[in-house]
C-alpha cells in the first residue's frame, strides 16, 4: 500500500468516526414534571407510559376535586385504569392510549384513600401505581 492510498485510507476511518459522533442521539423525551399544574380549577397532571411503567406512578390528590390526567404513550398501546381497590372486577375509568399519542381524561374522586391503577395490558408485568386521595 503506497503511503498516499494509507492516508487516504485513515482520512476515511477518522471522517466515518466524525459522522457517527454527528449522529443526534435517540433519547426518550422527559419525564413528565410530577407537580400538576392548576387550570380553571382542574388539577392537571401529565403522565408518560413507557414499557412497563407509569411516570409518575403515585398521585395525591384532593377529594372532590376535578383532575385530568393526560397521558403519552411513548411505545405502545397502554391503558390509565383506575379501581377503587386492586380486588375490584369494575373499573372506574379506562383512558386507552396508542404509541406516540396522547390523550386525557378528567375525573373527580369522592371518597379519600388509595386507589389502583394499573396498565390493562402490562399489569402483569408490573405496570401499576397509586393514586391517593386526601382530604383538603
Ligand atoms: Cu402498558
């Protein structure tokens, strides 16, 4: 190998190295702030569901007060499902969301305590949290 056709060679490696440090990294957006923000006397709460969690996955909120939850899914079609309690057959709510949508549902608890939340599809892997609702 003549010396031009090497430095031609290592121009090459070093330029290939350049462009793959070029290259914008793939990174998740962020996760969503947990203090909701306060619209029109709605507690607003943003969430992210990504594979198997819910960020933030514990809430506190006041009884008797209309909240909305708006959820991204991130990568797949998860649910926002809320029980009164884990052994509960009903559900009180079921917000469904596609990968890269977003959607939201507003809700008011009348009773204070723990409530269930879980991921229809991924509950078994995991996918839970908890909304607790307090007096004011
Ligand atoms: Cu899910």
């Amino acid at each position: 190998m003549s010396k031009k056709s090497l430095l031609l060679c290592i121009l090459i490696a070093l330029f290939s190295i350049a462009l793959a440090g070029c290259e914008p990294p793939v990174e998740p957006p962020p996760p969503p702030d947990p203090t909701p923000t306060v619209v029109n006397d709605v507690l607003i709460f943003e969430v992210q569901a990504e594979e198997f969690q819910f960020t933030p996955n514990e809430f506190v909120v006041p009884v008797n007060q209309p909240v909305t939850f708006v959820m991204t899914s991130i990568d797949d079609f998860h649910t926002f499902t809320v029980k009164r309690d884990e052994a509960d057959e009903e559900n009180l709510f079921n917000l469904q969301v596609l990968a890269g949508f977003t959607d939201e549902i507003t809700w008011t608890f009348e009773e204070t305590g723990d409530y269930y939340l879980y991921c229809i599809n991924h509950e078994d892997e995991g996918m839970v949290g908890t909304i607790t609702v307090v007096e004011e």
